[in-house]
C-alpha cells in the first residue's frame, strides 16, 4: 500500500485463498489482512487498522516453527484487530478472519498460520507459507482427519 504503483494486491482473504485489490470498489470485507510498509518495515494490517469494520485479527507467536502450531490461541486477548503487526521472521502468525456465513446461517470466521517466506522491505513485498483451518469456527490448524 506504501508502494507509489496503484491497484497491486496487497491484501489477501485466506478462506478463499486469493490476493486482494484493497482500493477495489467490492474490495471492503472481502479481505483479512494486508501488507504494508511502516517505519521500514513489513507490516500485516487487519481491516480495523485502516478503519475497515470487520472482526478479522492478527496475533504474532515469536519462536514457534510453523509445523508445531497446531492451534490458534483461544485468548482472545493475544490478537489485534486495529494495530499494524509487524513481520518478523521465526515468528508464526495466526489470522483470524473476517465472519461469513455458514452453514444453516452460521455465522463462520475461520483460522490461518502464516510464516514469512522472504521480507522484502525495499521492494515493499512479502511472501509467506499459510494454511487455514476449513472448519467454521474452529481453532485447528491442522487438516481435519
């Protein structure tokens, strides 16, 4: 969002596992987190942070391998919804995303890991390995058996 080019996907909604356009008209509540530039840093932006109302959050768990993270945490209290996170690497973190609905009219939010991969500062660029629990609500983030 930092960088000078317009229209670059710079959010991403893990429970459809796709790159979203932030200044897109239809983008508002179809994205849980973006990726920005701020004091010389990556960050990760929930929609709270840029004044988007959404319930998608953002929590950091520092010296934990991604394949050992095995769930989320429940404390709800770990996790931002309106502060920029930074992007650190040997930092897992979890992503709560934002609610949608389910079935039998559930109302869903669903759980992701991400690790960074490579933080490209300069170039204003991250990329990171995730996966995301397919089941409503639930704290997993392994594949249901």
């Amino acid at each position: 969002m930092a960088r000078p080019e317009l229209n670059l996907e710079a959010a991403y909604n893990f429970n459809n596992r796709r790159k979203v356009r932030v200044e897109a008209a239809t983008a508002t509540g179809t994205w849980d987190v973006a990726v920005d530039t701020r004091g010389g840093q990556i960050v990760l932006l929930p929609p709270g942070a840029l004044g988007v109302s959404s319930k998608a959050s953002v929590a950091a768990l520092p010296g934990l391998e991604f394949d050992d993270v095995l769930e989320a945490p429940e404390d709800t209290a770990v996790y931002t919804r309106f502060d920029a996170v930074p992007v650190q690497m040997g930092t897992v973190y979890i992503v709560k995303t934002s609610q949608s609905p389910g079935i039998f009219g559930t109302s869903c939010s669903y759980y992701a890991k991400l690790v960074p991969l490579v933080i490209d500062v300069e170039g204003g660029t991250l990329t990171f390995k995730f996966d995301v629990s397919p089941v409503c609500n639930s704290l997993r983030l392994i594949p249901p058996d």
